[in-house]
C-alpha cells in the first residue's frame, strides 16, 4: 500500500509542475506581437465575371457505385 501511496504522490508533484510550468510558458507568449502574415495575390491572375459568381460543380467518382 506504501508503495502505491508514494507513485500515486509522485505523480500528483509531476502534474502540478508541469502545469505551472505551462502556464508561465502561456502567460510568457502572450507578451509577444503576432505580426499578420501579409499575402498579396496579383489581380491579374483571378478569374471569374464582374458580378462575384463562382462556378461550382460537383461530379461522381469514377469507379464509385450510385
């Protein structure tokens, strides 16, 4: 029963390190500034009509059956 007391207690000082130590990693990354990524796609390469609609089409699998 000892046994089981001491790796049940072990196991309870190994959670709670590692949840303090979690949390000042959490509260540590919330002092950095994320910067937005900036991605910049020509317009000449978009296509479509003036009005905004898109084209959807859905097709079956070749080899399925239905």
């Amino acid at each position: 029963m000892e046994k089981t007391q001491k790796i049940i207690v072990v196991l309870l000082i190994v959670a709670i390190v590692f949840s303090v130590i979690s949390t000042f990693l959490n509260l540590s990354l919330i002092n950095f500034e994320f910067q937005p990524v900036n991605v910049k796609i020509p317009g000449n390469n978009i296509e479509g009509n003036p009005v905004g609609n898109v084209g959807f089409n859905v097709e079956q699998n070749p080899g399925s059956a239905g």
